[in-house]
C-alpha cells in the first residue's frame, strides 16, 4: 500500500545517494544544503568512495544503513537509479524517493524511457513515492527539510503550498515571495518534473488535505488527465483557493478541421474554461500569482466585488480605475451620497472626491490625518467592499506617518485594503510596517487591483464536478459509422430531435418538382441548402439559397443550386436538397462540440453566424454539465449582453439557450462516436430559438 505523501514531507531521515565532496555538484548541495538549513532529522550521505562528507560519516548502499529510512535522495542518472530503488524496495522501510537526475524519459532515448518505467513499475509494486525523476523534489520549511539546491530559497514558514512543473521556476517564485517586504512563506513545495509516480494532480489534492496549507499555487505546462484534474480541483477549491499560472497560451496546437469548433478550440482556451469550471483561479504572471497569495494569505474574505479607490496621485489613481474596469471582476464602489458628502467637506478644496464615485483623489495637500479620516469614512459605507489605497507621499510628509494613521483604522474593519506605495528607499520602511500589520504592499497601482480581484475570485469561485453519464449508441450514428461517412444534415436534425433538440422543420428534395411541392407546404419563404457528404460549408461553394418565393423561384433556385454545386465540386455526390421555412431574425450564436486530447468532449459557445471565426467572441466547458455551468459560460461572452438586449432590443430567452447548452453537452459524453459537433447559426428570441445549421461529425 503506498504511503501518503504527508509522511514523505515530513521524513525524518534522508539517504543522499551520490553524495560528493566537489561542491559542483548535485550530490554535494544536497548534503550542504541540508545541514545549512538546520534538517532536524538523519542525514546519510551514500559513495562507496568516501568516508565523510562535510563532517558525517558515508554508506556505500543504503542497504549499509541501519536505523530506520524515509526518504532517498537519487543524485545518479539512469540505471544507477534504478539500482537505487531496488534497494530501497528490498529495504522495506522507505516511504519515498526523489530522483534529481535528468536523463530519462524527457530524451526520448529508448533506454532512458524504459528506465524511467522501471522506477515507476518499482514504486507501483512496492508502495514508494517517487518524485521525478528530473526534479528539485520537496521542501518543508517546519522540518527543514530540502531535497534540492535552489539558490537563495530560504525556509520561512508559512500557508502557501506550491506545486511546480519546473524546479527552477518554482524555486523562482518563492524567492519572489520572500523578497516581500515581509516575507511570504511558505508550507510546502513539490517540483513533480517527469511524473513517472507523483503528478501535479496528486499534490493538490495532498494540499487540499494539508491544514497547513491555505493557498495553493500552481505552475503548470500541462496534466496527463484533464477530467481527473477537474474531479480533484473541483473538491479541493471548496476548501482552499487553488492559482494557476499556466503556460503555453498560444493556439499552435489546435487542431485543424473542417468544423469551426476545432478550429476556435485552442488547447489553451480548453484550460481556461475547465479552469473556471471547477473553480480554480487562473493569472497570466508571476508577480499575479504571489501577488493573489499575499491578499489571500493576509487579507479577510470580500463580501462583494466592489471597490474604492483612494489615490493620493491622480495617475495612480487613473491606472488603478481603468484595470478595475479591464479586469471585469471588479466594480468601482457605489458609495452613499452622505459618504461623499462627508469625504468633500473633509478633504483639501482641490480632491476630486467621487468623480466618478467609487473614485477619492485626496491631491498632494492632504495630511497623514487626512488620509486616516478618508479611509474610516470609505470603510463604514456598506456598499464598499475592498479599498486600493495608493500613495507617493510627497517630501514633506513621511510615508510612515500615513502608514501609521491609516493601520489602526483598517484595523476597525473587516474588510480587504491594498496599498501601493511606489518603490523608492523613501516607502520601504512603511512597507514594511503595512505588511507587518496584515496591509499587503505592491510596486504599481494595476498589480494592487490584480491582487483584490483575485482574492475575489478566490472568494466567489465555485467548482462544479462533472457528472457521470452512460455510455450510449445510436441507429443513426451505427448506420454512418458502418458506412464510414459523417452525418448528413438531416439525419443530424433528427438525431438532435431524438434527444429533445428541436431544428427546423424540413423536407429533402430530390427533384425539383419535390421542391416546388415542399415549398408549398410549408406555405412562406423558404430556404435551400445542400445535402451532400463532400460538402461541410454549403455557402462556400453556391450550396444555399435564401428567401425564396413562389413555384418558379424555388425551381431556379434548385437548379442553379445544384449546378454551382456540381461545378465547384465535380466529385459531389449529392443526395438531395433540403427546404426550410426562412427563420425570423435574430442575433445568432454558436454552439459547437470537439474531443479535447486532455479533457474529453468540450463544448463551445458564442457570437455565431459567418463572423464566428472573426470575432472569436467564444467560451469552452467540459461536457457534461448543468443549468449553472451553462449559464457561466453564456455570460463569459460578449454576445451575452446581445441576450440582456441592447439599443432597445427586448431580452432574448436565455433560459432555452441554457437548455440547449445543457442538452448538448449531455450527448457529447453519452456518445463517444461523435467527434465533434456544429449547430451554427443558432438563432435566439424573445421565446425559444431556432437552428439553421447542424453539423456532426463523426470519429470514422
């Protein structure tokens, strides 16, 4: 049975395995490492070769070793390290092992591959732990503990749990938290590197658990599993916010296809959404991922996303209100006119004083007194929830006289304050003494409103797990599987009728005359489109025709519209042509389907019609979900405030569009036969909607 990872962090005995006298190398740092950070466990150093080093007596094996071991520390490349965790299985006692060596997997080398899959078949079979290989390893700041040798990481306590894909950058960003003004320390770190054993998912899931952990932050390129990723975010942010910075933003790898989906899929854009799905806050920086653990880690939950911003510069102030609005998590405070009164008759004649309100500007004249004031008032109108507090104390007023008059009042209130005092060695000083009293610091106003609205979405957040849906076939799908060819349209249509998705009515014509004839059914302007398997986009190459009226217009219009057809692609085989009551008008949007490599069937939503692929005005979910998933991923777009209704518009039926999406997504998981899906336009009313377009592709 394989130990808990809480036992490997808190080991109390290391074997360095590799160990060196020559400080160039990984077996030396380790070892001097250790004892430089004060480890308060057992530390054995293992080389055949030597007797000591730095003062501690050697072991050729670990199998020489007779008191009781926790964990190995591999500094030898392939095989060798192998040999190691043979060993350390035949021991019985070692909870786990990391592997520092590169050189594995990672080369792409056949041998190297297979060594790193022995160390994993070894860690299955005997329940070791193995991090790595081609990592840093772990880092425990209660036990001094540091398997690895990252320059100017130095062991402060505190509730940050890190998980890292890189060991140099992971070890980066803690050194940038503990340049803070007051530190920011941390509870654990794990640098996961190959993940032959230990994966990045397993961590969060470790830190989820941890009460010394209260801010999980991630540095992730990618995981091997999206959906089990999202099973354990989804029920860790229920405890503890969990940061991401995800790299590898660019859409190079979005698979090209014939379906607008695939195209708008970006991997990356796949990430976000699942992100937001299981409630994990997503930031683009460095600096925005410790910035977000400071304000989590120091600051009281917000009740609300409002904010003021109290500037003595107006610039500062500026910069602070255009990234309250950029950000589209936060809104400027909408502060009582009493406050604003109060405020006015308090400040310098020269403050703008909630222009826009939400909005103080206190100008340069006013005192440390002043600012005091200001910010008592601001903190007692319940409709602030967060104040950004930003300074450049002029010469002849002291920042820490500001500094001192406004801690005690924040001190009165409940509620998250930010402050930027811009860096010069005038600030560092009351800095310091913010941080010190529970005020987290930053070097520009913008970064400040970052860390506010990331503790809001810490806050506000809520993950959603995905459902479990049967597997299911289908007549349709069997008859064009066994055929090897997509679906054609109507047979699409149908497809979605059977799982309560309503199309359009239509009838497929064969001739011209059925045509005249199914135009008079349907009694109004019609609408005929191609029906062909060589034809994915029917109005690039004449297969569409619109509005049509009368006997005689629909005859030409299905003749010209097969003969353009059959001219741009001689090799159609076209099997009819379908004729559909014209639709109202309508904004129009997109809701696609494609199979994510990590997370499975993914659905799309957005601005639809031709411009879908110019405006990219799009949201991503992993299917399947509910009414509360859906209706996020609408309101995500721009196109939702076409929905609310715009220029007089009345408000179109939200309601059938979260149905719809809720609908989809259910069939995506319930049919793995489908690659991807297309209903394009879909046209939203005041009541229901209609879809003009339904494309299925599938897995042939």
């Amino acid at each position: 049975m394989a130990v808990s990872l809480r036992e490997i962090f808190e080991a109390q005995s290391v074997a360095v395995v590799g160990a060196s006298r020559d400080p160039f190398k990984a077996g030396h740092q380790v070892v001097r490492t250790l004892l430089s950070v004060g480890y308060a466990g057992k530390i054995y150093p293992i080389n055949p070769n030597e007797k000591e080093i730095l003062g501690l007596p050697c072991y050729r094996s670990i199998a020489e070793i007779r008191e009781p071991l926790d964990l190995v520390v591999v500094c030898l490349p392939g095989k060798a390290a192998v040999t190691v965790m043979e060993e350390a299985e035949r021991r019985g006692d070692v909870k786990g092992v990391v592997v520092l060596s590169a050189g594995f997997a990672e080369t792409g080398v056949p041998e190297n591959v297979e060594a790193q899959q022995r160390l994993a078949e070894i860690a299955r079979r005997s329940g070791i732990r193995v991090f790595g290989p081609n990592c840093i390893g772990i880092m425990n700041p209660e036990t001094k503990l540091v398997t690895g040798f990252h320059p100017g990481v130095t062991l402060v306590p505190g509730n940050v749990g890190y998980v890292t894909q890189s060991g140099a950058l992971g070890g980066s960003l803690v050194t940038l938290a503990l340049s803070q003004p007051k530190p920011l320390g941390f509870a654990r770190f794990g640098h996961v590197g190959n993940m032959c054993d230990v994966s990045n998912v397993e961590l969060i899931e470790d830190y989820g658990n941890d009460p010394a952990v209260k801010v999980i932050l991630v540095y992730l390129e990618g995981v091997k599993d999206g959906r089990e990723f999202m099973r354990v975010a989804s029920q860790v942010t229920k405890k503890k916010p969990v940061l991401v910075l995800k790299v590898g933003r660019t859409e190079s790898g979005a698979r090209a296809t014939l379906s607008h989906t695939a195209t708008l899929a970006g991997t990356d854009a796949v990430y976000s959404g699942a992100f937001r799905q299981c409630g994990v806050v997503r930031v683009n920086t460095m600096q925005d991922l410790i910035a977000g653990a400071k304000a989590i880690s120091m600051l009281p939950r917000p009740r609300g996303n409002r904010v003021c911003v109290l500037t003595e510069a107006g610039g500062m102030g500026v910069i602070s209100t255009d990234e309250v609005e950029a950000g589209g998590v936060l809104k400027l405070a909408p502060m009582s006119w009493e406050t604003c009164e109060k405020l006015t008759a308090l400040l310098p004649p020269m403050a703008m004083v909630c222009k826009p309100n939400g909005y103080v500007d206190t100008s340069a004249a006013a005192m440390a007194r002043e600012f005091g004031e200001a910010m008592r008032l601001i903190l007692a109108d319940p409709n602030v929830d967060m104040v950004v507090f930003n300074s450049i104390p002029p010469t002849f007023l002291p920042p820490m006289d500001v500094a001192q008059a406004v801690v005690p009042v924040i001190k009165e209130f409940d509620k998250p304050v930010v402050a930027c005092f811009t860096v010069n060695e005038t600030v560092v000083e009351a800095r310091r003494y913010l941080e010190e009293n529970g005020i987290p610091t930053f070097d520009t106003p913008d970064a400040a409103v970052r860390a506010l609205a990331i503790l809001t979405q810490a806050t506000f957040s809520q993950g959603y797990p995905l459902a479990d849906v049967p597997v299911a076939t289908h007549p349709i799908l069997e008859r064009a599987v066994a055929e090897g060819r997509h679906l054609l349209e109507p047979e699409a249509l149908d497809f979605l009728a059977d799982h309560a998705i309503a199309g359009m009515p239509y009838v497929l014509a064969k001739t011209r005359e059925e045509a005249q004839r199914a135009a008079r059914e349907l009694d109004g302007p019609v609408a005929l489109k191609v029906v062909s398997p060589q034809v994915v986009h029917k109005s690039d190459v004449g297969g569409v025709r619109l509005n049509l009226r009368g006997p005689e217009a629909v005859g030409q219009g299905y003749d010209r519209l097969v003969d353009d057809v059959r001219r741009a692609v001689p090799d159609a085989d076209i099997y009819g042509v379908l004729v559909v009551p014209m639709a109202p008008s309508g904004p129009e949007f997109i809701i696609g389907m494609t199979r994510d490599p990590q997370f499975g069937p993914t659905i799309m939503f957005g601005l639809g019609g031709v411009f879908v692929e110019l405006f990219r005005d799009v949201s991503f979910r992993v299917a399947p979900f509910g009414p509360d998933v859906a209706l996020d991923m609408i309101r995500e777009t721009r196109g939702y405030r076409v929905l609310e209704g715009i220029r007089g518009e009345k408000p179109k039926d939200v309601a059938s569009l979260v149905e719809l999406l809720v609908r989809v997504s259910q069939l995506a998981a319930q049919y793995p036969q489908i690659r991807e899906i297309d209903l394009n336009p879909v046209r939203v009313y005041e009541k229901g909607y209609s879809i003009l377009d339904a494309r299925i592709l599938l897995d042939i």
